[in-house]
C-alpha cells in the first residue's frame, strides 16, 4: 500500500470509532434518552437540593461565625414542606436570596412567625428569590 492509503485507512480507523463513542456519550448524556425536567431550571441558575455552611465571621462578626444555607427540591428557602400549601411566595434577586443569611432567620421566616402569630393560623411564606436575577429571570423561572 502506499502512503496516502495507508493514511486513509488509519484516518477512517481513528476518526469513525472517534464519533461512535460521540454520539453515544451525547445519546447517554445529552437528554436524547432521558427527560429532565429540570435541565432549564440549572440553565437560569436555579439552586436545588444543596445545603452550604457560609462562614460570615468577617460579615457579621463574631456574633453568628457559621450560617446555614439550604434550599429544598424546588428551589425554594424556608419552612414549607409542600408547594401547594404556600401562602405567600417571595420573589427577588439577591436581596431577596440572603445567601448569607442562616435558614430561620430570613425576612420571609420572621413574617411567617408575625403572620401566623397575628392570625391564629399556620401562614407558609416561601424564598423563591434567586441571586442576580432580573425581571427576564424572573420571568424564565415562572415558565420553567
């Protein structure tokens, strides 16, 4: 054989196991397969399932040096277990977020102790605020 056939035959024997291996891993990993439903979600920076230990020592001073931080399943803050049941929805960016403000201790949290104080009745108030988001952000989160 000589030598431009020689090189063919390698470029085929390497570049069409090369694309195989492609499309298969784009099939797996690619939602060709498998719905997400939640793929969008990440897409706009929505934060679901996570629990993270800020360390605000130099925010706050000494007074709380650890906070805690967690969203739920639907990328909520606070103390409402099931979404159907929540009275009041918050929206906003990153005042509304408070990334460095510990579960319990939110503006929302203290409204829900003030609401349901005030009216004798269990009042869900939920964080849905999400940092750096604007009114297309927004706007995304309520169609996704």
């Amino acid at each position: 054989m000589n030598f431009l056939k020689k090189s063919v035959f390698i470029g085929i024997g390497i570049f069409v196991p090369l694309i195989f291996c492609c499309v298969i891993l784009e099939l797996i990993f690619g939602s060709w397969l498998f719905e997400d439903k939640w793929r969008q979600t990440r897409e706009i920076n929505i934060i679901r399932n996570v629990k993270i230990d800020y360390d605000v020592k130099n925010i706050y001073g000494n007074k709380m040096p650890i906070v805690h931080y967690s969203r739920d399943a639907n990328g909520l803050r606070g103390g409402c277990k099931d979404p159907s049941k929540i009275d009041i929805l918050t929206l906003g960016g990153s005042t509304t977020d408070q990334r460095y403000i510990g579960d319990g201790s939110t503006y929302q949290d203290e409204l829900q102790k003030l609401l349901s104080e005030y009216t004798d009745k269990n009042v869900c108030v939920s964080n849905a605020g999400v940092d750096g988001h604007s009114t297309y952000g927004h706007l995304a989160t309520f169609k996704y």
